[in-house]
C-alpha cells in the first residue's frame, strides 16, 4: 500500500483549523459615561451667563447621546460602527463647545465686570467649574481621537500612536498588549491642565499637539485670571 504524502496530511489538517481570532481589548464603558454626566452636573451648577443654552439644553443633549451611545454598544466599548462614531464625535464635540463657551463668557466676566466676579467665593466656585469641565472635555476629545477611538483602539492599536504614553516608549516594560483607557486620558487632560506642558504622554501627531497647546492655553487663562481677581476681591 502507498503511504500518503505527509504534506497532504498537513496541508488538510491546516486546511480544516479555524483562523485565529483577533484578540479584543475593550474597556468598559462606565469610566466614559461617569465622566459624562460630571460634565452635564457641572453645567447645571454654573450661572445662567456662563452657560451656553439654557439649564436644561446641554445636558439634555448630552444624556441623549450617551444613552444612543450606551443602547448601541453597551457594557464594553468594541463594536466598530460608522454610527456610533458619529454619535461619539458629537457627544465630545457637544461638551467642547459648551466647555469652550463657558470659558469665553468667564473671561469676558472677569474682565468687564459680572456678577460671580464681585464675590470670592462665587468666583472660585464658577471658575473651578469652568475649568473641570475642560479638563473633562479635553479628555473625552483624546479619548475619542487617539488611534481611531476606543473601539478601535481595542481591536487594533498602531506602531505610531497619536499620543505616546509611557508603556509605548518603554520596551522594558513588555507591554504590547497595553491598551490605553479612559483614565489614562483622563490623566493627561489633568496634568495638562496643570503642568501647563507634556508630563509623561507625549504628543506625536499634529493634532495632538495642537489640542494640548489649545488646553493648555485655556487653562493658564482661568487659572491667571481667576486667581488674580479672586485675590483682589479678598484684598
């Protein structure tokens, strides 16, 4: 009897394995959503004059979003939906304006003169407010620009990030499988904020540094002037 061809025997078994399933790293949507709905509470605690619509508008608009966001893709952020991408888009890009509107309206108040800017108390509270709130809205933004997104983030991530975060420039740290989460652009929304330049994420593409110097200068002018005004009423 002729024996059969080993190769023959192997080309079938590999012929009949599955292919193997790309591994998916999807992170929970609940840090995402947390973070929405601070951003809606802040808005409801902030003067008429600083708000862009009235009480209920953006809030309104903002919880609509999530829940459309939430209803298609829930629990874990891992479907890649050319919908649900519009909707993210516009959820971030509703609490820039109004974060972006708050911060205008406070600077126009600080220096002409307005009604939380007579008191140190309602001045500090409305100004932490307004920057919260762009450190929020920053932070979704790199949350939603940064390689695509979260959904795409967890299926496939780049060999050049927009935003390099330490696991990526460390080979040490044997982490190629890392992925980066809400927190962690959480994260770098604060420490931007605050250091007023890059900490430990450091920004390759252009529109990452653009968005980074465009915070950055936000927050210097709410901190400066806030404080500076806040100084001069207690004084």
């Amino acid at each position: 009897m002729t024996g059969q061809n080993p190769s023959d025997v192997n080309g079938a078994n590999s012929a009949d394995e599955p292919e193997p399933q790309p591994v998916v790293h999807a992170e929970t949507r609940w840090p995402m959503a947390a973070a929405v709905i601070a951003s809606a509470v802040l808005t409801l605690l902030l003067p008429d004059d600083l708000r862009l619509g009235p009480r209920w508008a953006l809030p309104l608009a903002e919880g609509l979003l999530l829940v459309a966001l939430i209803s298609g893709d829930p629990v874990r952020i891992s479907r890649r939906s050319t919908a649900l991408r519009a909707v993210s888009i516009a959820l971030v890009t509703v609490l820039a304006c109004g974060a972006i509107w708050s911060t205008v309206r406070l600077i126009d108040d600080l220096i002409h003169g307005g009604s939380e800017t007579n008191s140190a108390n309602a001045l500090l509270l409305a100004g932490g407010s307004v920057w919260a709130s762009t450190v929020l809205a920053f932070s979704l933004l790199y949350f939603e620009l940064d390689c695509g997104g979260p959904a795409a983030r967890a299926q496939h991530m780049p060999s050049t990030p927009a935003l390099a975060f330490p696991q990526q420039l460390s080979p040490e740290l044997n982490a190629s499988h890392w992925r980066p989460r809400y927190i962690d652009y959480l994260y770098l929304g604060f420490t931007n904020s605050t250091a007023l330049s890059p900490t430990d994420v450091m920004p390759l593409a252009p529109w990452a540094k653009s968005v980074m110097t465009l915070q950055s200068i936000v927050s210097l002018v709410i901190l400066g002037l806030v404080i500076a005004r806040a100084v001069n009423v207690l004084a």
